[in-house]
C-alpha cells in the first residue's frame, strides 16, 4: 500500500481524536500539522509525532509534499479553508458540517471538479462497520419496506458563550453540529428526497438553536429527529419495516452495535464489531482506498449525501430565521 501525507488544519478537539486514530492506520504519515499559533503546532506536532508543524494555514498549504488535508476547524471556516487547500491542489478530508449553507458548499464542489481534487465530507458514521450492516440488511430487504425512522443526538453541554457550539460566527447550534448525524441516517435508509419536514427549534439568546425537533415525511415512510445541547440523552436509533426493526445501541452514530428483529419483535441477529483503534480509522482507510483508486468522490460518503442533508439543513434554519452572520 501507498503512504499517505496527511496534513491536519486546526488543533482542537476533534483534531486529537482523528490524530489518535491516524497514527494507528497502515500507510498513513503524519507528515504536517497547521495551526493559527506556532506554539499549538509544534506541541500537537510532537504529541503526535507529526514532521512539520506551521503556525498559519496558509504556509501549511504550500507544502509540496501534502497528499491530503483533514480540516478540523469550526463550520464558520470551512469554506475559505477548503478553498484554500484546493487553489493549492489539496485533496480535502473536510469535518461536518461541511459548510454554513448550500452556498458555500456549491463553491466548494465546484472548485473540486474544476481542480480534480477529491473532496469528501468526514461523516466517519458513514464508513463504519455496523453501519453499513445495517444498509445491508436493510437492502436484503430483512425488515422488509422501511416506514418509521427515529434517531435522537442530544448531550448536555455547559453554556459557554466562547465554544464554538453557541457561537453564531462559528456556525453553532444544534443543528449542524448534531442533527447532521441523524439526517444523515433518515435520508441513507428513507430517501434523499423527503416529501415534506416540519422543524421546531429552542433558539438560544445568541441566536443558535439549542435544541430541535425534525419530522421528514416520505410518500409511506415518517422520521423523527431530536437534537440538542439541553438533555443528556441515550441516543439510540431504530428503523422500522413490515418485516421488523433495526435497532442501533446507544450513540447510533458511533455504536459498535446493531441488532435485527423480526416482526414480532423476536432478535434474529446482532452484528458487533468493535472499534479497531477510536473509530475513525474506517473513515481514514476510505480516504486512502479512493486517493489510491484515483477517485474524486467517495461512494461510501458520496457529494449527492451531503448535498441533500445541507439542504434540509438550509430549509430547518429558513423557517426558523436562524442566520449566521454574514448570511
Ligand atoms: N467527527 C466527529 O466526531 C466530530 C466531533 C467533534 C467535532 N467535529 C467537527 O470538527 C470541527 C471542529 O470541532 P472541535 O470540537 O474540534 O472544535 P474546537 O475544539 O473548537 O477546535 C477547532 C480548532 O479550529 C481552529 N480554529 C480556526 N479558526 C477558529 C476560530 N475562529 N475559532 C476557534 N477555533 C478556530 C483552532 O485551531 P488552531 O488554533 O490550532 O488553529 C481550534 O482549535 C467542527 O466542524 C465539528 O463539527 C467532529
């Protein structure tokens, strides 16, 4: 297998978590890290072991021997940082949500094509094992035809007008920083095209919502989303069909666990596969399979996925007239 250069943009949470997994994948370097301080760099650098560190993005993106940049900034910085890596022809890893709104996220797929650059969003919940047991068993028709969907995404989180969850410049919110996951999951096992949606949100005094209710409506099918910062909650998901259910554990985007009922609620199979190294490295081996297949897009993650979310993304905030600044 090929190595890899890997750069990462930002230093933050996430960025620690992904590194984590990064240094445990075959034919991943940990080549460069970029931060917007020196100092940040070079610690992330030698916690990791990565070869270089710089203390701006843009020195970072001039690097010649990059092969691929993981962005693990806010929302708000998506766009320019992914403009910025592919003006300089590099394939792009970006975090969810991947932009603010189906503006930018136009901008950036249209840069991809024109520079033919691969460019995916880092939906790891996509690319995980019982993930996609469940889209298996869901195509071999074992629940027979999907009608009901709910999945919820809801913690606690400690108001902090500083954490980029409740900052209106950083893209905070619910919305895109939980609800991604869940619409994600409806519209893999319902539909990319829901008929119609009703969305509630508790918006907070700084102009993001803390908390949401989503319901997609498909021609015979119904899912029901909750999301927030408000309640801590169990996060479980299940979808149902004539047949029986699919019931995903605990944290259904990033459980380890799935397991299959039949129409009397009898289980007749559990998959459970544990995470190799923190659970990111199923996102990371995507990465590197379709860098090395010469490919643009993932089919696991593919443009059509995070388009039709972005845009039910779009919609929930139009009717709730949240807008980021600058919108
Ligand atoms: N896949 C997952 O499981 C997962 C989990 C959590 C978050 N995320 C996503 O990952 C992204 C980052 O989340 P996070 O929780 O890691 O955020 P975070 O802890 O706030 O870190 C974000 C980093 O971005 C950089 N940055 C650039 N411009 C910034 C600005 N204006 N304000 C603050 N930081 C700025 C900073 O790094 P430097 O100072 O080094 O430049 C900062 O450390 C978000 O899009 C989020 O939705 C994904």
């Amino acid at each position: 297998m090929n190595k890899l250069n890997w750069a990462i943009i930002g230093t933050g949470r996430i960025a620690h978590t992904f590194a984590q997994a990064l240094a445990g994948v075959e034919g991943a370097e940990l080549y460069a890290v970029g931060s917007r301080s020196l100092q940040k760099a070079q610690a992330f650098a030698e916690e990791f072991g990565f070869k270089k560190a710089y203390g701006s993005y843009d020195e970072l993106v001039k690097d010649k021997g990059i092969d691929v940049v993981y962005i693990a900034t806010p929302m708000s910085s998506h766009y320019k940082d992914t403009m910025l890596c592919l003006d300089n022809g590099l394939n792009v890893l970006c975090e969810k949500s991947v932009s603010l709104n189906m503006g930018e996220l136009d901008k950036m797929l249209a840069k991809a094509r024109e520079k033919g650059l691969f460019f995916m969003e880092a939906m790891w919940m996509k690319c995980r094992p019982v993930y996609l047991k469940a889209l298996e068993w869901v195509r071999e028709s074992r629940i027979g035809t999907p009608q009901y969907l709910k999945a919820d995404f809801c913690n606690q989180v400690k108001y902090d007008r500083s954490d980029r969850l409740f900052a209106p410049e950083c893209g905070g919110g619910a919305l895109l920083d939980l609800a991604v996951y869940p619409l994600t999951f409806a519209l893999d096992f319902l539909g990319r095209e829901p008929k119609e949606l009703t969305a509630y949100a508790h918006i907070g005094k700084d102009g993001v919502d803390l908390s949401n209710s989503i319901t997609l409506k498909y021609e015979t099918a119904f899912a029901d989303i909750s999301s927030g910062f408000e309640l801590p909650c169990i996060n479980r998901a299940v979808i149902s069909g004539d047949k029986g259910s699919i019931v995903f554990a605990d944290w259904f985007f990033c459980c380890c666990e799935v397991t299959l009922f039949d129409d009397e609620t009898n289980m007749v199979e559990k998959c459970e596969i544990p995470n190799e190294i923190n659970g990111y490295e199923y996102e990371i081996r995507e990465v590197h399979r379709c860098l090395e297949a010469g490919l643009t897009e993932s089919k696991l993650v593919p443009h059509e996925s995070t388009i039709a979310v972005m845009k039910i993304m779009d919609e929930c905030r139009r009717r709730w007239g949240m807008k980021f600044p600058n919108e």
